[in-house]
C-alpha cells in the first residue's frame, strides 16, 4: 500500500458513509442501543462501519483493521493498522447537534500518519494528503474526485489571548480548571473529532481533554493536526500521545498550536 493509493479511498469512503449516516439522521425516527461499555450506539454508527470496512478489507487486504464497532477487532494488534471510528460524537448525533464525523487514520510505529475526518451535517472535510499535509476540501466533495483544497495550518498563538475549545458532551470541571490556568480570548465547545480540525485550521489554540477516549476517536484527527503542524501529548508529562496499547484506550491529552505555553496539569 503507499499514501497515494490510501487518500483517495479513505476519502471516498468517508463521504459514502457520510451519505449513509445523514440519510438516517434526516429521518423521523432510528434506532440507539447502548453497548456493554453504557455508550450509545446508532443504526448509523453500525450501516457507517459496515460500509467502511468492507471497502478497507476490499482495497488493504493485508492491513490489520481496528474499527470501533467490532469488539473483535480490538484483540488484534500490530505495528502498522488503520483505524475507524465510523461515527465519532454519537451523542451529537442523537441530539440532531450536528457536530459528528467520520474517522478513518492509517497508524504506523504508534504514530497516526494519514487520516481524514469528514463532518457530514456541517459540510467539512478535512484530511491529509499523500506527502503529508492537511487540506480541507472545498465545494461539492464529489466522492469520484478530490476537488478544490485549501492548505490548512495551525495557528500562531497569543498566550495572552488563547482560543480554546472543548468538548461539548464532556466539558466538566475538571476541563474548567484546566482551562482557567491560560489566559483566555475565546472558549467553544464542539463535539467529536472536530475540536482537533478546529486547532488544526488556526480556529481554536489549544484542546485539553481530560476525559476518557480510544484511539479510534482521536487517530484521524490527530493526523490530521500534525499534517497541518500542531501536537498532541499527554495530559500528565507532555510527551507524544502514542497509538496500538493493549486496550487502545487513552489517557488524558492535549492537541495544541506549537507556541502555547502549556501549562502543568
């Protein structure tokens, strides 16, 4: 497999199961379920993962896959995999917010390296190119060809004036804290994988999470965030947020513009 096989797909199959996902949430009513885990899963999420995964395992056969929705999946392991969550921000989905997305990342040595994030409901979609950089995408998102990109890049941050943005399902207080040790111009709340497309645009600084996550919620946009220069670490000693633990679960982070003071948790 090389980058310049993978963008397109991923990308296509993005906007395919974006179609699926808005067809259901435009609809007068759909199934929620909650998993054994008490999240809330959708007939969207299930008919997004079905679509997405079976078109990775047509095109990446030999690719280990690891998507949120196959408990299977999560047993498996291995250096290099991509990694799907089929519709991140479930709750904003129930609650007809808007602010959901499709995930697909490739990992490589632990580290998210390509990935594209579309918001269906919001129109934006955002990914990393073969060579590495970040784009959103313009106009039409035709799903048989790329069209118009903008390159995006993080910000240059003020320390005296940051622009953050948090989670809107899980803003508690111990984010609040967090936050009230910067000096802040602006804080938005924004659900799923967003927050990290909205640093990675120069629209937001800084995003703590301090709160629970898995790698299938985060890879996308991280790659995405890297591609357009910005970092993610760890909550606790600032050192690069890394992918395929045990449990490919996370601990607390943050994705920032290079330039933030960051300050100690």
């Amino acid at each position: 497999m090389t980058y310049d096989a993978l963008i397109p797909i991923i990308r296509r199959l993005a906007l395919e199961a974006g179609d699926t996902i808005m067809q259901i949430y435009e609809a007068d009513d759909f199934d929620v379920k909650v998993k054994s885990d008490s999240s809330p899963v959708t007939e969207a999420d299930e008919a997004a993962d079905a679509l997405i995964s079976a078109g990775l395992r047509a095109a990446f056969p030999e690719i280990l896959l690891v998507t949120e929705e196959q408990a299977a999946s999560h047993l498996e392991k291995g250096d290099t995999f991509l990694i799907v969550d089929p519709l991140d921000g479930t709750k904003e989905f129930i609650n007809r917010r808007g602010d959901f997305t499709v995930n697909i990342a490739l990992v490589e040595n632990g580290v998210p390296t390509r990935g594209v994030v579309y918001a269906p409901a919001k129109g934006r979609m955002f990914y990393t190119q073969a060579d590495g950089q970040s784009v959103e995408e313009t106009g039409a998102l035709d799903k048989a060809q790329a069209g118009d990109v903008t390159v995006i890049s993080v910000s240059e941050p003020d320390n005296s004036a940051l622009m953050i943005v948090a989670s809107k399902s899980h803003r508690d207080q111990a984010t609040e804290d967090y936050i009230n040790k910067y000096q802040v111009k602006d804080s938005k709340s924004a659900g799923s994988s967003l927050k990290f497309c909205l640093v990675a645009t120069g629209e937001a600084d800084l995003y703590p999470r301090v709160g629970r996550t898995m790698e299938w919620d985060t890879a996308a946009g991280h790659a995405v965030l890297a591609g357009a220069g910005g970092k993610v670490v760890r909550f606790d000693d600032h050192t690069p947020l890394t992918y395929g633990k045990d449990d490919y679960a996370n601990p607390f982070f943050i994705a920032y513009a290079p330039g933030v003071d960051l300050k100690e948790a």
